[in-house]
C-alpha cells in the first residue's frame, strides 16, 4: 500500500511539472483551432458548482467518443430519470458535439487535468453517484479519487490497441491501479480484454459485451437531411464521400479522384477532413492539383461545376453519409489507425478502407468478411475499386446491404452496459447471460 502511494505521489508531481508542457501544446493548437485558447480555467476544475442532483456522469474524450456514447447516454437518460447528466470531453471538437446532440439536457464541461487538486474540485462540484468512462481514457489520480469517495466507475466501451498498451507500460502500475479502481470494465473485444489483462487488470472486472458503435440510432430526421443534400449535391450524379481523412489519406483519395474524373465526369467527391484545423489546407491541395472546389462554409451546397466539395463545418457527417453512393474512411492510409465504419455501413454504403486499422480491427475484420467492404492501399487501388462500383450496381447493393445487416446483427452493447451499471448504482444482480461473458483468461 505504502508503495502504491509512493507512485501515485510519484505520478502526481510528475503530472504538475508537464503542465506548461501541456499548456504550451494547448496554446500551439490554439493557433489553428482558436477554440483551444477558450475555457483553460475547466481544465483545472475552476468552473461555478452548477445545481445537480443525483448526477450521472459520461467521460467522452472527443466527437468519435461522444458518437459511441450517444445511444448509452439516452438509454441512461430513460432508465435514470431523477438524475441530471454531465458530460465532459477533453476537445472542442467533442465539446460542439455534446451541445449539437443534447443542448441543455447535459451540463458540459472539459475533464480537469490529472492533477490531485483539479479532480477533487471537479468530483466535489459535480457530486457523480456514477461515473462512465468511454473507451480508453485512463487517468490515475480520477479513478483513485472516484474509487476513494464510494463513486462507482464503469469504463464503457473499452478498447486497448496493442500501441495504446505499449505506451502505458511506463506507467503499467498506476494503469493497473487505475483499471481496478473501476467497478466494472465493458470490454469490447476478447482481443481488448487480454490486453487490459496483460496491463494488468482483474479479469473478475472485465466482461467482453461488444461495441456501443454497433448501437448507433440514425433518428429519421437525419435520413430526411441526407434525402435533402442528395438533391441539392445533384440527384444524378455519382456522389463519393471520403470521411475523417488525414493528410495521407487524401493524397491518395484525390490522386484517384482526377484519374477517375477522366472517365465519370459526373463524379462528386465530398470531402471530410478529421480535423477542422485542416479544413483550410485539405481545400487549398484539392485546388493545386485543378479541382474545382467548393466549400459548405461559404457556398452551403456546391453547383454542377464542382468537383470536390469540402465539408469545413461540424457535426455533419451522418446526413453527408446518408447523401453518398460510397464511402472511403479515412484514417487508414494514413496510419492513425482507422475511424468508425460503422457510420457509412449502417446507410449501407459500400465502404472502402485502408490498411491501417488498428483502432477498429475486429470490426473491420467482421465488415470485410461478411463482404461489406474492401481495403485499398493506394490511388490506384481506390480506383479500380471504385471503377468496378460504378460498373456493377448490383455489386454496390449487395456489398451494402452486407454493411447494414453485420451492423444489426452485432447489435446488444448498451443493453449489456446498463445491467452492468444497473449493478455498480443499485445492486442489481447480474443476469446469467452476462455472467457468461465475464472474461475469462485463456492459460
């Protein structure tokens, strides 16, 4: 015990001298993203106590998190309705997201830093009876403090890549610690769960129930959008979407663009960076190599004219997906490690991929199989595939309503969470069904 608080101690003053560090990066990011200069005092759990009783309270670092969270967070919101909700991200980005979906249902504010001080102000303003943690953010001091005031913690959604798992074996202790200060662990995958186990979590905590992805909710109201888009993209023309792109990923993406622009001059790509701080110089390279391009900033909808239409705005994506024939995800030629396809498959979109999926590889293995997609590594690559989309419509219906149906089949995630959450707040016995995906380690 005396050891283990030696490292925490260890860990803390560690943490407050990489401050400025981290400040310093903030502000750099701030240049590009002005938001990043806004609201540093939150970051620091300075903020008005706001009036919240019985909160509940969801943890998703950024706009892909809070996607997957969505559908946990309103099933929380039916079953816990004497309870007020905070939702914290880390991003500005995640930030809009939060307020874009739930507006003033949610008290928003930025996670403090790890620092002792920030997270005692911030769990004594917010008052959780419940913590959600998504996916794979692990902080030490957070866990240990929720742990010590009787706040039970569920990581929902955990996921932990073999990169993510290397990188924390400098802290591996306070990781583990971190880990089983958590009343339960939703893994993902088996692949996911032997990782926490190897970093060193009890597999007693762990249960493998899916991903919360697999749950996504498309209201009605987004289809219509996307029916409104498509005609105002142009109801006849072959409309591309390549989304959560990266630098690498649209050098290759447009490459093939201009090839098969020759051959469909009907073609519309439709352009969605990652990251808004990009937005300005995906435009300007589209532009270098002679494309026509328009952006949704200043245009609203791109004429016949148009050969790239960059989406510069947030919170789009779905109604831009439900307006595609096809869809190329993006970070996966890059090599971040791949964005959700589960967003474009449950459209049925066709989905092209990259080779670089670290981050989704169980279920980019699933879609792939079940013939819902297919990885290209290059331009040339893209479009040939793409070329044999445009040739074979029969092959584009069948390669998406694959797509769709591997999404309801996969089904289940946050029903599985709430018993676990069920259990952690109120006791609730676990059903036989989930205890049978209680982990349990292979020796």
């Amino acid at each position: 015990m005396i050891r283990r608080e030696s490292k925490s101690r260890f860990y803390s003053l560690l943490t407050a001298l990489l401050t400025p560090v981290v400040l310093a990066r903030l502000a750099l990011r701030g240049l590009k993203s002005p938001a990043y200069f806004r609201r540093w005092r939150e970051r620091f759990g300075l903020f008005p106590a706001p009036d919240l009783r019985q909160t509940i309270w969801v943890h998703a670092v950024s706009v892909g998190e809070v996607n997957a969270a969505i559908p946990l967070i309103r099933a929380l919101m039916e079953t816990y309705r004497d309870s007020d909700f905070v939702v914290t991200t880390i991003t500005p980005t995640g930030s809009d997201r939060v307020q874009q979906v739930f507006g003033n249902q949610v008290f928003h504010v930025y996670l403090p830093y790890d620092l002792p001080g920030a997270v005692k102000r911030f769990l004594r303003k917010i008052k959780p009876r419940l913590a959600v943690i998504m996916e794979t953010e692990i902080w030490p001091n957070l866990f240990r403090f929720s742990h010590k005031q009787g706040i039970p913690v569920v990581v929902a959604n955990a996921r932990l890549s073999e990169m993510s798992l290397k990188g924390y074996k400098w802290v591996q202790t306070l990781a583990a610690m971190a880990f089983n200060n958590a009343r339960h662990v939703a893994a993902q995958t088996t692949t996911d769960a032997n990782r926490m186990l190897r970093l060193g979590c009890t597999p007693e905590k762990i249960y493998v129930v899916g991903s919360l992805k697999f749950d996504i909710q498309i209201d009605e109201a987004i289809r219509e959008t996307g029916r409104e888009y498509r005609q105002k993209l142009g109801p006849n023309r072959r409309i591309w979407i390549a989304a959560s792109t990266h630098p690498d990923d649209e050098k290759e993406v447009l490459q093939a663009y201009v090839d098969l622009k020759k051959e469909f001059p009907d073609l519309l790509l439709v352009l969605v960076p990652r990251h808004p701080e990009r937005f300005a110089q995906a435009a300007q390279n589209c532009r270098a190599l002679g494309l026509n391009t328009q952006l949704r900033s200043e245009q609203g909808f791109c004429d016949d004219q148009a050969d790239v239409f960059v989406v510069d705005t947030m919170g789009e994506l779905l109604p831009f997906y439900a307006a595609a024939d096809w869809a190329f995800v993006g970070g996966s030629i890059a090599n971040v490690g791949g964005h959700n396809v589960l967003e474009a498959a449950v459209f049925k979109l066709p989905v092209l991929v990259g080779p670089n999926t670290h981050n989704f590889a169980e279920i980019n293995e699933i879609l792939s199989a079940c013939g819902g997609s297919v990885t290209v590594r290059n331009a040339q690559e893209i479009a040939e595939e793409i070329r044999a989309l445009i040739h074979n419509p029969e092959r584009r219906q069948r390669m998406g309503e694959a797509a769709y149906r591997m999404v309801q089949e996969n089904r289940g995630a946050v029903d599985l969470t709430m018993k676990l959450i069920a259990n952690a707040v109120d006791n609730v016995p676990l059903p036989e069904a989930l205890k049978k995906r209680q982990f349990q380690p292979q020796d």
